[in-house]
C-alpha cells in the first residue's frame, strides 16, 4: 500500500486490516465492544478454547482501535455499530452510517416450494437462518416460544454438526413441528417458501438475513440486539426489546400465525423498504462519500478534509 497510495486517490478498507493511513474504512463489527459483551464471556467455556478467543478478541480490539485511528472516515453499517465506535474512542464527526445492501434480483418475493422447507399442509412455517452450535444465535428461545404457539412450524437452516439444538427440540416435543435443513445453499428459495422470518440473534452487528428476508417479503421477529433492527417497523414485523423473552416471542409468534392477511401486508412493506436499501443505493452513498474524500494532498497522502455534518456525503450516510 505504501508503493500504490501515490497512485490511488481513494483507498477503503474493511474493519483492522489496514493500519497504513487510509480514506474510508467501514466498520462491520467492533472487537472492542465484543470483547465486554456479556453474550460473549456466556458462550465461552473454561479450558484453551477460551483462552484462545479472549486473546483474540484483545489482539483484534488493539489491531482495529490502530486502523480506524488511520481511516480519515469511518463508516458503519448499523447504527449499533456507529454507537459501538463511539464508546470506542473515534471522534463522531468520522463516523458516518451507510447501511449494508442486499441483492434484489436474488431475493424476492413469489411462489416457493413449501416441501422445500420439510412440510407438507396449509400450516403456516416461520423460518430461521444461522449459525446452531452456540447459543449465540438464540434458537434455544425460539424452541420454547414454540412450545406456546402451536399453530406455528419451524424450518431451521445451519450446520448440524455439533449443535444441540435438535436434542432440545426433541426433550420440548417439537417433533414434527421443526425441521432442521442443514447448510443450504438455497436460502433465497427457502425464504419464498416461508410465510415469517425470525431473527432472534442475542447479538448482531447488522445480521444481513433480516435484509434478505425483507427483500424476499417476509415479515420480519427480530430483537433490538440485532443492528439491523433499525430497518423494522411495526409495519413490516416486530422488534422485541429482550431477545430471552419466550413468552413475548411465543404471542408475537401467534399473531403472525394466526393472520395470513396482516402476513401478506407485512411482507409488502418489508419489500418496499428492502428496495430502498439494494446494492446500487449501498454503491452510490459510498462513491458520494468518495467524492468528498478524493481530495489529496501533495503526494497523495490522503484527503485534505472529513466531510462535515449536512454535506452531501453527510446526508449519503443515511440512504
């Protein structure tokens, strides 16, 4: 990078791996802030494992608080990272918001195929994607919500190996009524078949699953852990304030179960807002902060400025 930065007038790089100084640097998850997360030290058992990762996360918080300190801007994804930044030292005014994109043409909504997702019948199947060997993920909250909400099934995708998750739903008596599909390949089908997604994460930066489902018109459950909850209204799904809450998750389950029409109107809206936030919006906001940042100095060291609040890059940090 130092032979090539004469010759580039804008370099961008993503989260700790540049700590030469750079324009733009997009922060897609803050280490420093993982590292004092509660969801982490819960999912971290004694022994070198543990070990192991709190180093890891030390060395990455170090690594990436001496990259942003380089980045002449730093832009988040979510406002839950933007506020991460923040509590980790970068001033404010180099901290800018442009949400993550999501490919329209792939996920959209139509016709599924409903044996796709491992039942047949009229019974309405809510839909969850990641990963199920940690309870990071939060499945084991969705597994007692659906012990109260009957009316619902469970279509479950992520690695089996190692997870357990099917032995739990089997001691709740949730045969039949979950699925689990393995890894798949074919998510963008799975979720036209589905009539709901849920996202329950205890932690999550942005979780782009919830901006697929939107774009392929599922309503969307989510947690406000989850960064990319900013984009749910009461309009197209619902934001729970504690992602432990079985009960709260279980009649938010049974609302949506139980109305196919309020499903349907949901899903519209989610559509409509997942099209204001595809690829082509993502590349525009960044090329118009590029604009603003391409000013070098003598030898092409970097930007002579960081745009200020209510430019037009400024106002690009929203799309």
């Amino acid at each position: 990078m130092r032979r090539l930065r004469a010759n580039l007038e804008v370099i961008h790089a993503n989260g700790y791996v540049l700590r030469e100084p750079h324009h733009v640097n997009t922060a897609h998850f803050v280490h420093a802030a993982w590292l004092r997360s509660p969801v982490r030290r819960a999912e971290l058992k004694p022994g070198m494992r543990a070990t192991y990762q709190a180093l890891y996360s030390l060395l990455n918080s170090r690594w990436e608080r001496l990259a942003f300190g380089r980045a002449q801007f730093t832009v988040a994804v979510s406002s839950k990272v933007r506020q991460e930044l923040l509590e980790a030292g970068i001033p404010a005014q180099r901290v800018g918001l442009i949400p993550n994109g999501v490919d329209l043409q792939e996920f959209h909504p139509g016709p599924g195929d409903r044996a796709a997702l491992g039942f047949a019948g009229a019974d309405p199947v809510a839909l969850f994607v990641g990963g199920i060997r940690t309870a990071h993920k939060n499945l084991d909250t969705l597994l007692h919500a659906l012990v109260r909400c009957r009316a619902l099934r469970l279509a479950v995708v992520g690695r089996v190996e190692g997870s357990p998750f099917p032995a739990m739903a089997r001691r709740l008596g949730l045969e039949g009524r979950v699925a689990f599909l393995g890894f798949r390949r074919d998510v963008a089908a799975l979720m036209r078949a589905a009539d709901l997604f849920v996202c329950p994460s205890r932690y999550e930066t942005f979780a782009l699953v919830v901006l697929e489902a939107m774009a392929s018109g599922l309503p969307v459950i989510t947690t406000r852990t989850v960064g990319a909850a900013d984009l749910v209204s009461p309009a197209n799904g619902v934001v729970l304030p504690d992602p432990n809450d079985a009960s709260a998750l279980a009649q938010v389950l049974a609302r949506l179960a139980a109305s196919a029409p309020l499903r349907i109107q949901m899903g519209l809206e989610a559509r409509r807002v997942a099209e204001s936030l595809g690829w082509a919006r993502m590349a525009s906001a960044y090329l118009a902060l590029y604009e603003e940042l391409s000013v070098r100095s003598p030898g092409g060291a970097g930007p002579a400025a960081v745009p200020a609040p209510g430019s037009r890059s400024a106002r690009a940090q929203g799309a």
